[in-house]
C-alpha cells in the first residue's frame, strides 16, 4: 500500500503550492504543484481513502 505526504510550501488566498511524496518518493521534482484551496482537499480525502489512512498532510514552515 502506498504512503502519501502532501506538503504545503506556500499558501496565498486562492491557491496552495504543494510537494507530493510517493513512498518517501518526490513525485514532482520539476516544480511545485499549483491547486486551488478545494482541489488540495479533495486530492487528499481521495488519498487518504484509498490509502486506508496513509496520507498525512504537512506545512512547510520556514525559520
């Protein structure tokens, strides 16, 4: 069964920029993937159902 990590890296008021790992995997090393804030949840619920709950979701936090 796959894992999936959805990661946030920037957020504005319409859309999320995201990193997508497959596995521990990078699944879009050429750019970050632009969604709109609805789209972002439902890839996730989608994920997360057919993934039997391995699909977490993070935010990328730069210090």
């Amino acid at each position: 069964m796959n894992e999936y990590k959805l990661i946030t890296v920037v957020q504005t008021k319409e859309y999320v920029y995201i990193r997508i790992f497959v596995n521990e995997t990078l699944v879009n090393p050429e750019g970050l993937i632009k969604l709109k804030h609805s789209e972002l949840d439902q890839l996730f619920r989608d994920l997360f159902k057919g993934s039997k709950g391995k699909c977490i979701r993070l935010k990328y936090i730069n210090t």
